[in-house]
C-alpha cells in the first residue's frame, strides 16, 4: 500500500512540475476543462475567452467571466484554471 501511494504522490508531482516551451510539449498533463496550455513555462489549462490582447492587461475583465487567472497567449486571452 505504501508502494502505491508513493507512486501515486511521485505521479501527481512530476504532473504539476511539468515544464514546457509549447503546450505540445506538455505529455502528461490531462484536462477536464479547458485546453491544454504552456503559460510562464508551466504545463496548465486554460480556457480561450476569443478576445485578442497585447498584454496581460487587456485580459483581467475577461477572466472573471471564466473564474481565472489573466494571460496574453499569441494574442489571445486565456484564463488558466
């Protein structure tokens, strides 16, 4: 049982410390809502709100609608849940 439980804790570890350059390098990290995103080098889901940005800045009222944090992604804003 000990096994297990380390397995399952080293699991969800290397998951949330996954890095990355593009969301396509990003292989273990699984989403329920939203996509699949690489945001300050950081495997994450996000959710496309389809408002364009230059900063971050432009997204902070669009992300309360979706319940999260603000980014500019490729001119894009995105809420990482």
């Amino acid at each position: 049982m000990k096994v297990v439980l380390c397995f399952a804790l080293v699991f969800l570890v290397t998951v949330y410390a996954e890095h990355c350059r593009l969301a396509t390098g990003c292989t273990l990290t699984q989403c329920s809502q939203g996509t699949l995103a690489c945001i300050d080098s950081r495997c994450t889901c996000a959710t496309d709100t389809g408002n364009a940005c230059t900063t971050r800045d432009d997204c902070h009222a669009h992300c309360q609608n979706h319940g999260g944090r603000a980014h500019c992604v490729d001119g894009s804003c995105r809420c990482q849940h």
